[in-house]
C-alpha cells in the first residue's frame, strides 16, 4: 500500500508543497529517503521511527521507501517529520487515508512523539491557504498560523493526538483568525515609547527625517559625536504608518523562516528596526550561504535599516548594498536553484565627518590632517552616496535649545507623515507603487506638477551644480514630497530649494 501526505518544504522564505509518497514493502527492514533530501530530513528516520513506538504504534517490519516529490526541489528541515510518520502509519494501515488530502501536515518530532515549535510555519499555513487546504502544525506555532485569514488550522500537540484525529477516535477542534486575539494585530505605540519631543535643538534635521518617512527617502546624519544621530534615529519608528496586514504577513514570514519568532512573539506587528554592528560582514547585512538566510535588510523589510559609523564599516559591505536599494530585493543561486528575498526598508545611516569626528565643528578641534579626512570620506563610495536621497549635517545643541519648549511631538510628526502617504496611495491607486520614491523617470513626468517658478529653479541647479540625471530626479521625488507634507497640489520653487539642500551636491555646494 503507498500512503500519499501532502507537506511544504521552506526554501529561502517561500514555502514549496511537496507530497510525501510512502511504500512499505518486502525485504531486509531498511529506510530510505529520495528526493533531493538533505541531511536534516534524513536524520528524519530516527525521530520519526523512537515517535512511532514511543506512541504505541506498531513500527513497519518491511523496507521503507520515501519519496518527497517533486524530487527535483531540494528538500531541508523538520518540518516534514510529521508527515512522514504519518505516512508510514497509513501505509502500515494502523490510520485511515480518507481524509489526508485536506490536510497540509507539517511539524518536527520529538523522539516521544510530542511536535515541537518549527521555524517557517507560518509560510508553510500561507501555502496551505492557497492550495485551498487547512493546516496540521504544531500547537506552539497556533498564534502564528492562525493570523492567516480564511485558514483553518488544526494544532497538533503529539502523533498520537493527530493519529487519533485522523482515525475519528478523537476531533482537534480547528482554529481560524477569527478565532485568536487578532487585535494583537493592530499595534498600538506606547506611551512610555521615545518620542521627538525628548530631542532639542535639531528641528532641521526633524523635519528632514519626517520627509524621509513619509515618502521612503534614504538618510544619511554627518555629525560630530553626541549630535544626536542616534537618538533621532531610534525615533522614526514612532512616526511610521502602522503595518498593514499584507505587511504583517509578508514580515512575519520572513521571522519565521529564519526562526526567530516564538510563543511570545508569535507575529511581527511593529515595523522592525535593525541596527547591525559596524563590524557586520556582507553574508550577516546581505544574507546568503550555503542555503540562503535572511541577512539585515530582509529582517528590516517593511521597516529601518539603521547602519550607525557608516564610514567605519568595511568598504565592500557598504557597496553591497547598491542593488538591494535600488531593487528592493536581493537574489542568490545555490547549486542551481534562485533564492530572493525581500529588501523593501527605510534607509538610514550616521557617520562622523572623520576619524576623530570633529571636523567642521566650530566648538571642538579635529585632529586629522587634510588626506586623513579625504581617505575617511571616501569610504562611503559615490554610487552609495548617490543612492541616498536626503544628506543632513548635524551640528552641537546650544545651551539656549535646552531650555526651549519641545518641538514636533512624535504624534504630530505621524499625523503628518500619514496624511502625506495618503496623498500618495490616492495618486499612485492605478501605478503599482505606494510611495514618490519608488517613482521611475516616466512615473515623474506622469504624476509630478511643477510650478514655472519650480522648473526654472530645477533647471538652473542642473546646470549650475552640474547635477547628474539620476540625482535631479531624487531631488524632484524629495521636492514632490515636502509639496505632500503640505498639502500643495504642485511642486514650487520652495519645495525644490529646500530638496537642493538635501541633496549630496546641494550640501556640498552650501546651498540655501
């Protein structure tokens, strides 16, 4: 008798449907694997036979064959041990195969039978959600499956429990969304959070840093130490859009490929906020290896990329990073098979002006020569600089900006930020984008209006500042921006002068 299961696989942060084949046939008892299996899967054998007698089944006394098809698709993890003893107990007869094709049955064994939490279950739950089948996973993943809408999700605690359900000695009661907490969904900020009101004496840089936020421009603070760089960016999270649920998922199942979520944390509903070490290598911001994992930017997806001491990390990590900014994704092949992952954040950076951080502030000496300096800036590379749409220079506070009453609150900076993304979603409805920066050239001249006054302005800076094509456009996306903050229906000469002085030749050229 051959016993068919269906299960998923992960591969990268997707999860792939594969269909556990079993035959138990005659001959010298033996337990083979095929399809592609890796060493993880292989290792299934000895979980899953200890399981089977520890949860007073008969182990089959023949040869064991297994093919998880397709056998062309790599096979790796745990996730398939529940389904191969499944497998083997319908092929042995001791449990009746009417009902296993509702099922997508996923979950790593313990060797007395429990299931045991397993990275990828929400990806796999996604998977069995558009196969039009419910779900058999672990009980500790429930929360997490279950954020999947119009899924049915049945929590196994043990191979008796799912063995027994399977034979109709015993009902799992299924769970939908419906059915958990979903308003854990819905985050809400707290009170006791950061806020912009704590930070005095940078309301410029404040104000850039809500442009940034509002139309997904990249950022990068040069100042001497204790400026605020820092503070300012562990801020902006507080002034983000709250996640969709589209969001929510797609986020979440990069966490739980990687492993990284828990009973605690079943789903991500903050926009994350990372912020690697300087001494981050390239496989650690990039991701990759052997078998592609998540690096940095795909955990900060949907959320902030926050790279402190830009200039102190190794040159050739910083470069990695041109394509993943300009694609939002990154790609990897492995033994013939593409991986690609998301890298869709908000980037913002800080660095000093030099090695020993003063130079340019009027209150404290630098001690670099003039090469040293030199050598220090270039270890951001142009097409880096290039790729970051706003550059701020941030300068020490005053004593008299201590004691002024607090700027912009993180609630009115949101209030803002919100209101102009709602400009943006109304705008780009039918363009398949959300945000002024992901506009394409075309897209500029389709959506952006600018005043007579704006184009002379833009013009003259072009030629003036000798200006590439590439930065005047992100000029005009940070300009559209400001014009959105604001509720303009056209970009003017104000909007572009003050996207000029956000812009890398703006600042060096101390426009005003």
């Amino acid at each position: 008798m051959i016993s068919k299961v269906f299960s998923a696989v992960i591969k990268g942060i997707e999860a792939v449907p594969v269909t556990i084949e079993t035959d138990i046939g005659r001959g010298l008892p033996g337990f083979i694997i095929t399809g592609l299996a890796d060493a993880t899967v292989k290792e299934a054998a000895v979980r899953v036979r200890a399981a089977i007698m520890n949860s007073g089944f008969r182990f089959p006394n023949g040869k064991i064959s297994i093919n998880i098809a397709p056998a062309g698709i790599r096979k790796r993890g745990s996730a398939l041990d529940l389904g191969i003893a499944i497998g083997i107990l319908t092929a042995s007869g001791q449990i009746l195969g009417s009902r296993l094709s509702r099922y997508i049955i996923a979950g790593e064994l313990s060797l007395d039978g429990s299931v045991c939490p397993t990275p990828g279950i929400l990806n796999i739950a996604d998977e069995a959600a558009k196969c039009g089948r419910s779900a058999a996973v672990p009980a500790a993943n429930l929360k997490e499956a279950a954020i999947i809408r119009g899924l049915e999700v049945y929590p196994v605690n043990n191979l008796r429990e799912m063995a027994d359900h399977l034979n109709l000695s015993y009902e799992i009661a299924p769970v939908t969304s419906a059915d958990v907490e979903n308003a854990g969904l819905e985050y809400t900020r707290n009170n006791d959070a950061v806020d912009f009101s704590d930070v005095k004496g940078q309301e410029q840089a404040k104000r850039a840093l809500m442009i940034a936020a509002a139309g997904g421009h990249g950022v990068l603070m040069t100042g001497s130490p204790s400026t605020g760089k820092t503070m300012l960016a562990e801020r902006i999270p507080g002034i983000m859009p709250p996640m969709s649920y589209k969001e929510i998922i797609k986020t979440t199942e990069v966490y739980s490929a990687a492993g990284l979520l828990s009973e605690e944390m079943p789903f991500i509903n903050e926009r994350p906020f990372r912020r690697p070490h300087h001494s981050v290598t390239e496989a650690g911001l990039i991701g990759g290896g052997n078998y592609p994992k998540p690096g940095e930017i795909t955990l900060a997806s949907s959320g902030i990329l926050f790279l402190d001491e830009l200039a102190e990390m190794d040159p050739k990590v910083v470069d990695a990073l041109r394509e993943p900014l300009e694609r939002k994704t990154v790609s990897f092949i492995r033994g013939g098979e593409t991986y690609t992952f998301p890298a869709d954040f908000l980037f913002i950076a800080a660095s000093n002006p030099c090695r020993c951080g003063y130079y340019g502030d009027p209150d404290h000496r630098c001690i670099c020569s003039p090469g040293d300096i030199e050598r220090y800036r270039q270890k951001i590379s142009g097409p880096i600089m290039d790729r970051i749409d706003i550059h701020l220079d941030l300068r020490g506070v005053a004593y008299s900006d201590l004691e002024k009453k607090d700027g912009m609150s993180t609630a009115e900076m949101q209030e803002m930020v919100l209101r102009a993304r709602s400009t943006q979603l109304n705008r780009f409805r039918d363009a398949g984008i959300e945000l002024n920066s992901q506009m394409t050239d075309k897209m500029i001249k389709k959506y952006v209006r600018m005043e007579t006054d704006g184009e002379t302005l833009m013009k003259s800076a072009y030629e003036s500042l000798k200006l590439s094509p590439r930065t005047m456009m992100r000029t005009i996306k940070v300009a559209q921006t400001i014009s959105d903050l604001y509720g303009k229906e056209c970009v003017g000469a104000d909007e572009i002068s003050e996207a000029l002085q956000y812009s890398r030749y703006g600042k060096e050229n101390g426009v005003k």
